[in-house]
C-alpha cells in the first residue's frame, strides 16, 4: 500500500503534526480539527479498517496510545471519544485504519 495517505504519513513522505508514538502506533493531528482536541491514531502497519485486523493487540496498542495522548492533551479528566468509522456508511474516507482522539469540548449524542 505505498500510496495510501497515511503509509506515506508514516513513512515521513507527507508531513503530519505528530502528538506521539510507540513501537506499532503514531498519533498525529487531524489536518480539519472537529474538536478543540482531534488526533488520529494509526498502526504503523497497513490495514485497510478494522475488518481487516484479525487479532487483538493491533487494537490493543492504538486505544493504549490514544489513553497517553487524551492525558496528554488535558482532556481525560473531562471526557473524550474515541471513533474508529468504517466503511461508507461508518463515514470513512481514509483506508488505512485509524481512530479519532475527540475531546476539549461537549460532544453530541447521537452522532449524525
Ligand atoms: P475518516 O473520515 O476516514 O474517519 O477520517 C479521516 C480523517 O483524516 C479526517 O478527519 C481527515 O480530516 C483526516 N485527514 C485526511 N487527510 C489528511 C492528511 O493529509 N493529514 C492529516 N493530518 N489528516 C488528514
Ligand atoms: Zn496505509
């Protein structure tokens, strides 16, 4: 997948604002903010969206990293969300797994 968008973000091909990293994630912020706080956590590794994960720590390694960015941020105390769209109906439009960090602000339930 050399030319998905955030492969080449990971590969420092295309800059990105990043917030952090670990041995399998980087954290970077969205390029059009939805919330005062809005960092995408990806895997290193490519995955088209979460169906394509097949085991658990994948998985395990982005929420853990997205718990260091919310602190991080000043925006675990009051609350944040975390949003993994999927597939056209889930809204994504990046194919490279990736989970939104939202905080800093009341979020609205449902979504739209
Ligand atoms: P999705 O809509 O797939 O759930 O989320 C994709 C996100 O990636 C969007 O919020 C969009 O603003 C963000 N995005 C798209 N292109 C870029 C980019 O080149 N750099 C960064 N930092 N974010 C991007
Ligand atoms: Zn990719």
């Amino acid at each position: 997948m050399s030319d998905c968008l955030f492969c080449r973000i990971v590969r420092g091909e295309i800059p990105s604002a990043k917030v952090a990293e670990s041995a399998s994630c980087l954290a970077f912020r969205d390029i059009a903010p939805k919330a005062p706080t809005h960092v995408l956590v990806i895997p290193k590794a490519h995955f088209d969206s979460v169906l394509a994960v097949e085991d658990g720590p994948v998985v395990g390694d982005m929420v853990m990293l997205a718990q260091e960015v919310a602190r991080a941020e000043g925006i675990a105390e009051g609350g944040f969300r975390l949003v993994i769209n999927t597939g056209a109906d889930g809204g994504q439009t990046v194919g490279h797994l990736h989970l939104h960090v939202l905080g800093g602000r009341g979020l609205k339930w449902p979504p739209g």
